[in-house]
C-alpha cells in the first residue's frame, strides 16, 4: 500500500485569501491541493478556473495540486490546467466523448491522469485503461458541493475498486472524495482507499493542524 496522501478541497477555503489558505493547510501536513473546478453544465454550481491554479503557483506553492474537472466537454480545459501548472488532472468518463483520448492528452501534457467515478457510475468505464490511470477517484457524495455527507455505500464501492486495481497489477492510487471527516476516515481507508479529499472536514475547523493530526492518527489505526 502507498502511503496515505490528505488532500484538502480548496472548495471550503476562503477565496478571499485564497494562497494563505492554501500556504497555511500544507504547514499544518497536507500532502496535496485537491482542486474542484464546476462548470455549472456538468454539475449544478460555478467554481474557479486555470487563472486561479496559475495565480496559486505564481503565489509559490510547489505543493501537488490535484484538479478534479466536474466539467462537459473536458479536453480544453485539460490543456488550459497543464498549462497552469496542474499536477494531477482527472475527469468523469461520462464527460468525455473519447476516453481514451483524454487520458492520453494529459498524459502528453506531463500531468497524472486520473478517472472520476460518481456513486452510480458503473465501473467498466475502467475496462480498457487501467495501464493509463495514475489514479482513480472515487465519489462518496454527487459531485457539485461540499459539505454533503458520505453515501454508506461507497465503502463497497472502493472494496471493489481496491480489488480491481490489485488485480491490474498497475500502481494506481485510490482516491476518495466527499464527506471524508475524522470520524470516518479510518474506515475509508480499510475498504482501500490511499488518497483523501476533505474540504469541509479541514478548512471549516479553527485549527487546520488539529484535524490533520487527528485524521493521522485514525489512518495509524488502519488495519
Ligand atoms: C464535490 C467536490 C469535493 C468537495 C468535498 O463535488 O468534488 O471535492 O469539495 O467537500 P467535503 O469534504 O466538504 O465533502
Ligand atoms: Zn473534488
């Protein structure tokens, strides 16, 4: 198993001091900047774009940012992201005309690539490109707002995903992504996951230090 990464979504942040927020979460041991773009046409709500990833490497993170595209079409805004300095970049299969073809311009773009499944996406989507995928993420609430609650059956859902990625051979993470908090991160990670979104987990407490602290020492526990 890889060790586990913590991501926090920007999306519970305060935008108005967006690169301090991001500066602060990573001194308080976040791994990776888990980044939601909406295109109020994929899902039901509006976020941000290339020019913010851009604004936050010229504001010095050197941290990985992780962008998740809840987008429709998605291979524009896959080169846009690159550009902008995008470590990881995945998308919703459903999304994408040409799968296969998406995968392969982030991959040509030097960007990890990644497939996004919601919680009634079906997993054949998988089928043919697992040798592509750096990572797969898994959604535990329907993409297009934070603060939702973790749908109980996603820890199926990821025991059959581990499954299908032990099974490869290949070296993919599992991500997940919605309503992840302390109380339940531990069994999250059980079913298989080795990657954590949380937004409103992290930025909505005082002490962003704390929560991360806490949520390690609940992964320790990890059996
Ligand atoms: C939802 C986004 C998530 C969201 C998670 O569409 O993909 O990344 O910000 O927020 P929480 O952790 O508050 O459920
Ligand atoms: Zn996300």
């Amino acid at each position: 198993m890889k060790p586990y990464l913590i991501a926090p979504s920007i999306l519970s942040a305060n935008f108005t001091k967006l690169g301090e927020e991001v500066d602060n979460v990573l001194a308080a041991g976040a791994d990776v900047v888990h980044f939601d773009v909406m295109d109020n046409h994929y899902v039901p709500n509006l976020t941000i774009g290339p020019l913010v990833c851009k604004a936050l490497r010229k504001h010095g993170v050197t941290a990985d940012i992780d962008v998740h595209l809840m987008v429709q079409p998605v291979d524009d805004m896959i080169k846009q992201f690159a550009d902008a300095g995008a470590s990881y970049i995945s998308f919703h299969p459903e999304a994408s005309q040409h799968v296969d073809r998406s995968l392969q311009l982030i991959i040509d773009s030097g960007c990890k690539p990644g497939l996004v499944f919601n919680p009634a996406t079906p997993l054949q989507h998988l089928d043919h490109v697992m040798h592509k995928l750096h990572h797969i993420l898994l959604m535990s609430v329907n993409p297009g707002f934070g603060g939702q609650s973790f749908i109980p059956q996603s820890l199926e859902k990821l025991k059959q995903i581990r499954a299908l990625i032990d099974q490869s051979g290949f070296d993919i993470r599992l991500e997940i992504d919605g309503g992840v908090k302390v109380d339940n991160i531990r069994a999250i990670a059980e079913a298989g996951a080795d990657m954590f979104v949380a937004g409103s987990a992290i930025y909505d407490q005082a002490d962003y230090h704390e929560v991360i602290q806490q949520m390690r020492s609940e992964l320790a526990l990890v059996k």
